[in-house]
C-alpha cells in the first residue's frame, strides 16, 4: 500500500511515521507513506497556500490552486482508490471503514488547516470526508495520522503475532477483555484464577464473556 499525505506541517508527520510499527511496515515494504510540503505547491515568492473567506469572517481558507497543482500531479503518477479529506464534517471513522481501507493499494490524504479548504477542491477532487471524532482538531494531520496508524497495522506481515489485530477492540463488535501479565498478585489484587489455569476453551469463553459485560456497560450500542 501506498499513502500519500498533504500538509503544510509535515514535520508533525515526518517524525510520527519514522517510529515503532510505523516505520517497520515501512522497512518490510508492507506501506510506503509519503508526506508532501502543500508549501511546496504554494502560490508566488511567499509561496502563498492560504487566503480570507469571501464573504468575511474569522480565519484563512486553503486555497485551491496549490491543492489541486498537487493532488493532480499525483494522480497523473498513479490512480488513488479514495482521495481522503481529514475534516470534523466528516464520516465518523470507525474500525469498519479502517478494515475496508486497509484492502486498498493507493490512498491519498488530504489535511486542513485554519477554517478549512476551499469547498471546490472537495467537490472537484475527494471522494471521501472523514472525521475522527466529534471534536476539532488545530489541524488534520493528527487525524491523517491515526486513519494511516489504523490501516497500516492491519496490513498483513506488519503486526507480529503478540500484537495481532484479529482481537483488538471493535473487531466483532465487541470491546476487548481485560488483560494482565506478571506478577500473578500484586499487593491484595489477584490475576483472575482461570488465566492461570492453562485450560485454553474456559480461558475464551472467560474472555468472551468479559468482552460482552465490557461492551454492556461502555458501549451498549456497538451491540445493537
Ligand atoms: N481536522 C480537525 N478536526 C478534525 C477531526 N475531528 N477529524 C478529522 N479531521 C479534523
């Protein structure tokens, strides 16, 4: 998989993309994430990206011309499945549209800053709005990085075994159980006696049942 990031911070991004899973499923090949300067595209001397609202009112828009310059030069390298916008207004994302995303070969993210981009460059050009929660951000490229984050963990060979993504939380529906490791007390507080039992069918269904009472009482509408 190939994604390729728009932003006029990237070094929010560089440094997020260089770590830990991230930057194994970039050495094994599994996703190679791009980051682009929108600057670099930006408009005169000042390489100007942003402009006041027509019409008025507080903070700058992004302007079209820099976005579309580059999300055309991309697109004439290769064909994008989605062409994905980072915005409050956005579908919801939830661990559905990251499984679906994650069966893609090209995805380009798009991310906003100050009031937004200009609304032609989502009509002319996105085929997908998401946001990651009902609560606005300084700018997109936090976004950008926990929708790349969720897909890319879900690509074959870039989580091992210990960190497989078949039992995270959401994967069924379900919230995930309670875990623990050593030491098997600690002060008055006890591992529960059936993790230590070795018997693997009561160890499932003691975690199935603690994934059902979890989800009740935290999500109860993940069950509906
Ligand atoms: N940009 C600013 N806030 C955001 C959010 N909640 N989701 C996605 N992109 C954003």
């Amino acid at each position: 998989m190939r994604i390729d990031i728009i932003s006029c911070q990237p070094g929010l991004l560089e440094g997020f993309f260089a770590h830990s899973i991230m930057k194994r499923a970039a050495e094994n090949g599994s996703a190679e994430v791009v980051i682009h300067d929108l600057r670099d595209y930006g408009l005169g001397k000042n390489r100007q990206i942003d402009d006041y609202a027509f019409g008025g009112g507080a903070g700058m828009v992004m302007m079209i011309e820099p976005l579309s310059k580059i999300i055309r030069n991309l697109t004439a390298e290769r064909q994008y499945d989605e062409i994905i916008y980072m915005t409050p207004d956005g579908e919801r994302l939830n661990q559905k549209a990251v499984n679906t995303l994650s069966l893609r070969t090209n995805l380009m993210i798009i991310c906003g800053h100050y009031k937004g981009i200009d609304e032609r460059v989502r009509q002319l050009f996105v085929t997908r709005e998401i946001s990651i929660g009902d609560y606005v951000l300084s700018g997109g490229e936090i976004a950008a990085a926990a929708l790349a984050d969720a897909v890319i963990r879900l690509i074959p060979g870039v989580l091992n075994d210990e960190t497989s993504a078949l039992t995270d939380s959401f994967q069924d529906n379900l919230l995930a159980p309670p875990v623990y490791t050593r030491p098997a007390v600690f002060e008055d507080k006890a591992v529960p006696e059936v993790l230590l039992s070795g018997n693997e069918k009561l160890i499932n269904e003691w975690r199935l049942a603690k994934s059902v009472e979890r989800t009740e009482e935290r999500r109860p509408d993940l069950l509906q």
